[in-house]
C-alpha cells in the first residue's frame, strides 16, 4: 500500500480542505503517515498571506526536496498561485487548483477530522475586499457558499462521529450566501448534543439577528467572536481600505459585550503598515487598551507582490515594526490576564482538546492535571481556575 504525508499551512479554510486531500488519498487506497521520510508522496496546503508563510513553506519545500526516499512532492493552496514557484522549485507538482485533489468536489464535505477532537467546517470560500494589505482576494477571488441542507447535514455526521465542537469557518464568513444569521439560526434547531463557534467574522457582519442568536442560544453559540481590528488609527484604517473607524468599532464592540458579558472577544492587529507614524501607533495601543479584548494576534507587515499597499511609500524600518510589535504583546499579555481573572471560579460550559486539556465556550484552556476530564464526553461543566490559560 502506497504511503501520503500532508502538511498544512495557514488557516482553519486550509486545515478543512487538507482533510479532504486526505479523504481522497484514503479512498485511493494510500494509507496516511507522520513523516514525510516514511511517505511516497507529500503534500503541501500552503498559505501565502504573510512572507513568513511563504518562507516557511520554501523551506519544508527544499528540505523535502531532499529526502533519500525521494518522494514526489505536491504543492497546492495558496503559494501554488505564486508564478515564481514553479522556477524556484521545478521538480515538484504544483496543482493551483486544490479542488482536483479533493474526495467530493461537488459538495465538498468530510464525515471526520483527522486526529482532531473538534472539526472544522468550511462553509464559505473567496473574498472581494480587497484591503490594500490582502493578497487573498487575488487567490481567492470566487466566492461560493455551501448549501444550506448541505451544513446541517454535515453537521449531524460531525456529531453522530463524536465531534461536539463544530468550528464554522470560511475566507470571508460573513459572506455566506443567504446570511450567515439565517444559516445559523437552522443550526441552532439541530437536536443534538453539539456547539458550534463562529471563526474571524468582520465587524460590519455581526449584525443584530445574530447578537442576539448568541445571546438566546448560549447551549449551541460559543461565547466567542474573532473580529479582526488591524489598527486603532483612522488614518490608518483608510489607508487599509478597512470599512469602518475606530468609533463604529468600539460601539459595536459595547453592544456586544453588554448582550454577552463573558464574550471572549478576540481580534488581528497589524502593525508597521505603510505610513504608520509612531502617532498612530500610540492611538492604536491606547484604542486597544480600551477595548474589551481576551487577546490580540499580532502580525508584523509584510508586503505582498501585487497589492496596493506594497507600493506605498514610507516604508516603516523592520527594526521600529518589531518595537511596536512588543508594545501590543505587552498589552496582549495584561489583557489575556484581565480576560482569565474574570473567569477564574465560574464554571463554564467546555469540550476536550486533549489529554487532561478543555477548551471553554469563551476560549479559555483548562488543564486538569488529575485527568478527570477524560472520562468525559460531549459537553460537560469545568471550572476555570488559575492554571488555565487564554
């Protein structure tokens, strides 16, 4: 029996489609393997959003080129786009179109998630924003929606096999067709024992109706949304090409905490972006402080070859970037910390992740170091005590 090892970079769109690369190669009769050196053929699902994910990617790349087994190397995704590629590395398979390695391309739908104890579903694909920082929209510039029979039945199989924690996630998941309130509040009528948590959403999509689907519904909603800020300057935002300031954010965001008092409210900050005056730098920590956040995802700017921001002017030096970068982890360390404190003692509705690990519905990882929880299933009360973690 011939041998396939995947490898997956990027986000969680990434990481479901990666499982059906898998389901197809499983259905061709290879059998999966943990090491590229044991494999007759690797695969790369890359990611080409940051320069740090392209670097990574060469390097797995060029160290597989490598290997004494010799296998054939396959590299689809994002990166696979990249024209330069194919000249950098002229021996391996490069399919710019993953769909052609997937188990079912006409609904693309899985039944289980490898080696995962909660599931992703990908329920949305493409983005036409354009931020002027994206390279996404110009690799995945179609967009679709999975149907919405199709959700709710992938949903039931997701469960009935033992995931309890169903993430919905796409490139650009307020664009569900339909509406994603629309979408979930069918999901929320599914009769069984499972939740569901909303990946990055933006800020203009968390609309009313689905404010309050996760206040009514807080057995089936993780208490968790992931709403990308990116800078608290205006001036910046609009350079972004970002629809909304800084006063639009902060009133949705105090609408939101006050339906959900316990929301984990998670969010990416770039910093460094072209034209980023150490002025506006200060405006975003201070906006940033005032925000209710539980955490910060900090991205250093990286140009990407075809984007309007790449040919910006005032270049901020990579030097000043890394300061500013430890300025917002600074901050993101106190506010992880607020975020656990006002948790610790309160029990919390959670799903296992792991041997003697817990994730809650509002983000927090609870270790039980007794393991205890293992001999849970499905969706059980912990409570959240000071060796816990956000």
């Amino acid at each position: 029996m011939k041998k396939y090892y995947i490898y997956t970079f990027g986000c969680k769109v990434n990481q479901y489609e990666s499982q059906l690369i898998s389901d197809k190669f499983k259905n061709d009769k290879f059998r999966c393997v943990h090491k590229p050196e044991e494999a007759d053929v690797v695969i790369f699902n890359s990611c080409t959003v940051t320069a740090e994910a392209d670097k990574e990617c060469e390097y797995f790349l060029r160290k597989t080129s490598k290997l004494t087994n010799r296998p054939k190397i396959i590299l689809t995704g994002c990166l696979a786009k990249n024209t330069n590629i194919a000249n950098l590395f002229p021996n391996i398979e490069i399919i710019t179109d993953k769909t052609n390695l997937f188990s079912n391309t006409k609904t693309q739908t899985v039944t289980n998630f490898d080696n995962r104890s909660r599931a992703f579903l990908k329920i949305q694909d493409g983005c036409n924003n354009f931020c002027s920082y994206c390279v996404v929209p110009y690799v995945r510039n179609i967009l679709w929606s999975k149907q919405k029979n199709e959700v709710l039945s992938e949903i039931e199989t997701l469960v009935k096999n033992g995931y309890y924690e169903i993430v919905l996630t796409g490139i650009h998941i307020g664009k569900y067709q339909g509406g994603l309130s629309n979408l979930v509040s069918e999901i929320v009528k599914i009769p069984l024992n499972f939740r569901i948590r909303i990946s990055s959403i933006e800020l203009n999509e968390v609309d009313n109706n689905l404010i309050e689907l996760m206040k009514a519904n807080t057995d089936k909603i993780c208490n968790h949304l992931h709403i990308p800020l990116q800078s608290g300057s205006d001036v910046v935002l609009k350079r972004m090409n970002r629809k909304y300031g800084t006063k639009i954010f902060e009133k949705k965001i105090i609408r939101l905490i006050h339906a959900l008092p316990y929301l984990a409210l998670t969010t990416d900050i770039i910093t460094g972006f072209p034209g980023e005056t150490k002025e506006h730098h200060r405006e975003t920590c201070q906006f940033v402080k005032q925000i209710p956040f539980a955490r910060l995802h900090i991205f250093r700017y990286s140009d990407r070859q075809g984007t309007k921001a790449s040919m910006f002017d005032q270049k901020v030096p990579s030097s000043e970037t890394k300061n500013r970068s430890k300025d917002l982890s600074e901050i993101n360390s106190i506010k992880r910390i607020n975020f656990l404190n006002q948790n610790i003692g309160l029990k919390r509705k959670a799903v296992k992740i792991g041997k003697g690990k817990a994730l809650t519905d509002n983000y927090i990882t609870v270790s039980d170091q007794n393991d205890k929880m293992d001999k849970k299933t499905g969706i059980f009360e912990i409570e959240v005590t000071e060796s816990s973690s956000v």
